[in-house]
C-alpha cells in the first residue's frame, strides 16, 4: 500500500471514530448539552482535529442524520422491490420502520427525536444549504417508496398520496415516541400498524 492510499485509510478511519463519538454524545446527552470539545475527548482527539473533517456540530449532525436514512432507505427499497400485493407491501414497509427503530435507535433517535425532545430551533441556518438538500433528499426518497405503493393501491391523487404518508410516518414515529422500542412498546407499536393498514386499505380510493 502506498503512503496516499494509507493515510486516506487513515482519515477515513479518524472520519468514523468521529462520527461514532458524536454519535454516542448525541445519544446519551441531546444536541445542545454536546460540544465539540465534548467529541473530541470522546474520539481521543485535540478539538482542532475535528475542525479538519467537520466544520461545525450543525455538520456533524447532518452527516449523522444521512448515514441513518441511508440504512433506512436501503432496507424500505429492498422491501418495495418485492413483487407482493400493495398491502402486504405496505405492511413490510411499516415493518422495516418498526425494526429500525429496534436495532438502530441511535440514528432513530438521531432522525426523528433529538431536536424535537429539545425543541432546539435555528440549527438548520448554521448549516449549508446543499447539506440541507441532500439530508431532505434523503427523507423524500423514503416516503416516496411509501407513495409508490399507495399509487398501485390505487390512491390517484398525488396530494392524498403525500398527505398519507407523513400521517403515516408522524403516527408511527410518535407511538415510539411515547412507549419506546421495548417488547411492550413494540406490541402497542404493532397494534398501530395493523390499524393503520386497515384504515389505508379498507376503503381505497377509485
């Protein structure tokens, strides 16, 4: 191995100890009461270090934020892609959701709850704008997938298609919210899934 491809292994690795720190501080302690000197001495670094891979903890968050609905939007593509009536679609979509939130509660958490629990505002103006677009891609390739099915279901109008969804994802992000990811709250988060479906294809739209 040559010395640029080494020390691009290097900084790559160094990269990912830093994400992991924010990650775990995040977590454990909520937006506002983590600081980058906080991460640095998580990551065993000198506060100046992080500087050189993230220019903020607005940037951090961000890349945070794509990473978790990177994973999310792989598991709800590999679902959709299946060829299964549009409610047994549907109902694996929601299943997928469910058993992210179960196995990744950090980016869960991350995603849906970190700022919202703090009602931290302004974050977003520290951000660039073209982080912010790529983070807003990422969460309308998810629910386009969910639109996708509703569409096959036979859900015409875009606007009920799209309203659908965030009502859906909404619900489904607040049950967990109140009774969490362990196996009760999971029973009652199941409980709503199954009402949810009921509610979306018992009277479909022509």
């Amino acid at each position: 191995m040559g010395t640029r491809e080494r020390r691009k292994r290097e900084a790559d690795q160094r990269r990912a100890e830093i994400l992991e720190a924010a990650q775990r501080l995040f977590w454990q302690k909520g937006y506002s009461a983590t600081s980058i000197p906080q991460i640095a001495r998580e990551a065993e670094l000198a506060p100046g270090t992080i500087y050189l891979y993230f220019r903020s903890k607005e940037a951090l968050y961000v890349e945070l934020l794509m990473e978790g609905y990177e994973i999310l939007h792989q598991r709800l593509t590999a679902e959709a892609q299946r060829s299964v009536p549009p409610a047994d679609q549907a109902a694996r979509l929601l299943d997928v959701f469910l058993k992210f939130a179960r196995e990744y509660p950090k980016y869960y958490e991350i995603i849906f709850f970190l700022l919202q629990k703090e009602r931290s505002g302004g974050w977003e103006g520290h951000v660039p704008k073209d982080a912010l677009a790529r983070v807003r891609k990422h969460e309308t390739a998810c629910k386009a997938l969910a639109a996708r099915i509703l569409e096959r279901a036979g859900y015409k109008d875009s606007g009920l298609r799209n309203n659908t969804v965030e009502a859906v994802w909404s619900m489904l992000s607040g049950v967990i919210f109140h009774f969490g990811t362990d196996p009760a709250g999971m029973r009652v988060a199941a409980r709503a899934k199954e009402m949810i479906l009921a509610a979306i294809f018992a009277d479909r739209p022509a």
